[in-house]
C-alpha cells in the first residue's frame, strides 16, 4: 500500500491501482496506517501546496462512510473516462471534497489527465476565487484601493500601516474631532484590521468596518455591515462594542464571528472563546449573554441561543466554506460573494442540506462541477451570470 500512496503523489497511478487504493482506504481497520502515511507526507518536504491541500482534507474528512460514497461515485466517474490511443485520462479520487448531501452523495473536485495532457471534460471558463481585495476611505481624507499582495492594514499612532510595514496613509488623532476610517471588502474580497488597541478583524467579502484610529472615552466602539471574524485585545475598563443595524455585541476580549449580511435574514454571532453580550439595537433590555460554543441570532424580535460547531462559522477566515447542514440557497450566496457572480434560476431551490469543508480557493469551475455531479442541477455561465436549471 505504501507503494500505491507513493505512486499516488508522484501523479504516477493507473486507475486499476487507484481504485486498490480506494479499495484498501475504505476500510476501518485500516484508517490508522492511511493517517499515518498522510502525516508522514505531509511533514515532508517533496509534496506541492496541492497536493498538501487535498491530502489536508483528505485526512479531515477520513471515515469510512464518506470514503465509501467517494468510492462508490469514482466507479461511475471512471465509466465516463474517455480513452485517445491507449492512453486513459484517470481519476484522482484523493483531491475528494469530503462535503456529504443529506441523500447520501459526496461533493469532491476531481480532474482527468493524460500523459499526453489532453482534457475531454467540457469546462465552464474560469473564474478566480476571490483574494485580498478592500478599500480604505479615512473621513475627512482620502480613499484608497489597498495592495492586493497584503493581508490587511494595522493602526498606529498617526498612521495606517500595511502588515508589512509600509505607510499606507497619515491620519490625525487630536483630542478633538477624532478621524474615522472605514475599511470595506467587494464582493471577492476578505482583508484584515488590526485595531489601535491591538484587536484584530478578518473582514469576508461585501463587507465592511468602520472604527476610529485611536480608542477614546470609556468604550472602544466599531460599525460592522457583513461579516467579520474578530479577536479582541483584553481592556475591562473600556469595553468593545460591535454595532450594526439591528444589534451591539459587548465584550472585554474575546473571539468571536458576527454575519450580520441583509440578505441572510437573521444576524447570527458566534463565540469562540471568552464572553460576550449581545443587545438588541431596537429593545434595550432584550440581552443574552453567550458562552463559547454558542450562537445568537435574533429573529422575529427575540434572541435566540443555540449550541455549534464554531468552525462552521469561523473557517471563512481560513480560506474555507464549511457547511454545517446549510441549505443550498445559503451555499449559493456563499459562493456569490466570493467569487462575485449571481445565480439565476427559475424555481425554488430545494433546500438539501449540505455539510464539510471545501477550499475557498478553487476555480469555480470546478466547483459549478461538483455541484452538478451532486444536485442535479445544470449550470451555464453567462459573464458573472450563472444560469441554474434542471
């Protein structure tokens, strides 16, 4: 087997041992040795960033369920195999998307190749999964597109800096009139704050933040539309305060993730680690507080708080969709902002609730494939435009 798993990462094996190899990973008994193969891969030194990226899932989404469905999809993608001279396109089963459908299929992400390099799957023309894309406006300054080759923006006093050092803009920070900045992603766009307090926030696309470059008074307060993943510097003397439309999340330091985008219906804000308190802006005295590992959201005028999975909520930040049984309308936005197209489709989507992990950084082509293998579903892309039907 050792030979089958070299052969595998040296993109070196016949479908005949690749399905040995699927056959032999499938089952219980022997998950030990695969995981431990994976790991010594993945500590070495000789893999490409792929092919650390699928074996990463692999090894997250390893149980014998999901593998057995993957199995049981590769036999049938194989009959789809087109053979040119002798020579057959195969399938790399182990770049497998561990996404389970409620109907018992599984997302993955394959690709056919030849010695010969040739394609026969028909391919959607690509668009680029979104990156580090934002604005900077500083009131009462000037607005500026920032690098895309940086991670984020940090505060210091009298000046925006990016992470790596380099002055982005001067800022005043006199006692009176304080300026405000307001950091804001497009749809396919994340970047990273880090605040005048040291508290840090990875902004997701179609989002923004407003926050003032130097924390004055007895609260540190910030505006968010969207969402932002937050980690938040200790200061029990001057709490901070997220706003947005319909809610405030107090805390003193904490980590934290708040989705509070219009066309997601209810504001959802979900602990990490610490505690905070959430209120509702149109009624005061409508509170609760939250302990890691719970979610908040406010709906039909209540608060309501539920125990989950945080990393369903928080993996964005990471360079992840995770799907905690979501709905595929909820996917679909999901994927809108990120790689900034609209879906167009005539009926009501079903609402199958998927689960796992997939990369955020995928072409979309591929992932419009894995969704078709999947949902049934069809889907032409038009420009930005994704026509979806049956």
């Amino acid at each position: 087997m050792v030979d089958l798993f070299r052969k595998y990462l040296q993109n070196n094996i016949s479908r005949t041992e690749l399905q040995e190899l699927m056959d032999y990973v499938s089952q219980p008994d022997n998950r030990a040795e695969m995981i431990a193969l994976i790991r010594s891969a993945l500590t070495g030194d000789r893999i490409s960033p792929d092919q650390a990226e699928q074996l990463h899932q692999l090894l997250d989404g390893l149980d014998s369920h999901v593998l057995n469905r993957v199995k049981a999809m590769a036999e049938g993608a194989e009959r789809k195999v087109w053979i040119k001279r002798r020579r057959v396109a195969y399938l790399r089963v182990a770049a497998v998307l561990a996404v389970a459908l409620s109907v018992g299929a599984a997302f993955y992400l394959y690709r056919h190749e030849t010695a010969d390099n040739t394609v026969q799957i028909p391919q959607l023309a690509d668009i680029q999964p979104g990156g580090n894309r934002a604005i900077l406006v500083v009131e009462g300054g000037e607005t500026i597109v920032l690098d895309s080759t940086q991670l984020g923006v940090k505060v210091e006093p009298g000046v925006i800096r990016y992470e790596g050092g380099a002055l982005v803009t001067q800022v005043s920070e006199g006692e009176a009139g304080i300026q405000y900045a307001t950091l804001t992603t497009p749809r396919g766009g994340q970047y990273q704050v880090t605040l005048p307090d040291g508290s840090n926030v990875w902004l997701n696309a179609a989002s923004s933040l407003r926050y003032p470059v130097r924390f004055t008074g007895d609260t540190r307060e910030v505006e968010l539309e969207g969402e932002g993943y937050f980690e938040v510097a200790a200061n029990k003397h001057q709490p901070f305060i997220v706003k947005s439309k319909q809610q405030a999340v107090e805390v003193l330091g904490t980590k934290f993730n708040i989705n509070v985008y219009e066309n997601e219906g209810a504001p959802a804000t979900t602990l990490l680690e610490g505690a905070v308190r959430l209120v509702q802006a149109s009624d005061r005295n409508n509170r609760r507080e939250l302990q890691p590992g719970q979610q908040a959201v406010i709906r039909d005028g209540r608060i309501q708080v539920k125990p989950v999975n945080v990393s369903y909520y928080t993996s964005w930040k990471d360079g992840k969709f995770t799907f905690d049984r979501i709905g595929l309308s909820v996917v679909l936005r999901q994927i809108e902002r990120w790689y900034d197209v609209e879906f167009e489709y005539d009926k009501a989507i079903p609402e199958v609730p998927l689960w796992g992990t997939l990369s955020r950084n995928v072409l979309l082509s591929e992932l419009l494939q894995a969704l078709e293998i999947n949902t049934g579903y069809q889907f032409k892309r038009e420009g930005r435009k994704v026509i979806m039907s049956q």
